[in-house]
C-alpha cells in the first residue's frame, strides 16, 4: 500500500490572527477555522482534555496545507522556534514564490527578517531563510527557468 498524499503540516503558534495574516500575505488562503476541544481530541495527540483553536490554511494551487494551532489547554511545554538550521525534528516549511525580492519586501511588514542572504544556485533557483511571526523558519525559493 502507498499513502494517498500528505494532508497538511501542522506548527503550534501563540498569535493565531498575526500568523494567519503572515501566511495570507505570503499567498496561503485560509480554508477555515474550528475550535478542537474534549476528550476524544486527546486520545488522537496524547495529551488528554484538550482545547485548540485551529486554522488551515491552503496553498493557491490546492495541494498543501498548513493546519495553525494555538493551544489553550493544555499549555505548551516546549519551543523550538530559535533552533538553528541545524537542529534535529521538524525546522522549516518551504514555499515556491514568483519574486524572492518582492515577497521579502511584503513580508516585511508582518516583521520576517532575512536569516542569511539571497542566494543563487545554479541557474535553477533564487533561495532565502527568513524568520516569520513568532520566529518560525520559513524557506523561499524562485524558480529561474
């Protein structure tokens, strides 16, 4: 048996609004919001009675999603947001954009600092890190072809 497709990639935020704002200005459109909560939810993560508030967000071209989650309960208990690009378990999410420069100067605007510079590989790529709401690493490449 294969898988089917990857659903979506989920990231725990605290600023739920100011993400989703980030990642629409980014070119995500927001598939919906729910509020996760109880019991059932917790046997699924582990974590017991819970209450989430979540927001997924989908790529233009309907393939990928972001599912964004701000617990209420239970509390965080860890953060990885400041984990260099070489830490181990989940680090970056990375999107295809039209113009590296123009997005850079768009995201600007949610506070996303460029991590390293712009570079260029080959003739195939333009490629950046930057530091997005709440620290997240976010990649950005520009196909040159």
């Amino acid at each position: 048996m294969v898988i089917k497709r990857m659903d979506n990639v989920g990231i725990v935020v605290e600023d739920l609004e100011a993400t989703i704002d980030f990642f629409r200005d980014l070119g995500l459109e927001l598939e919906g919001r729910a509020t996760i909560e109880g019991e059932w939810a917790g046997r699924v993560t582990g974590l017991g009675d819970q209450h989430v508030e979540i927001a997924m967000m989908r790529t233009p071209d309907g393939h990928s999603r972001l599912e964004l989650s701000r617990f209420i309960s239970p509390p965080v208990v860890a953060d990885h947001r400041k984990a260099p690009v070489n830490a181990l378990g989940y680090l970056r999410a990375m999107f295809t954009v039209d113009d590296v420069d123009e997005t850079l100067e768009r995201l600007s605007a949610h506070g996303a600092q460029l991590v390293g510079e712009v570079v260029q590989y080959k003739d195939a790529y333009r490629l950046c890190y930057i530091r997005g709401p709440e620290g997240l690493l976010i990649g950005l490449a520009q196909e040159l072809s």
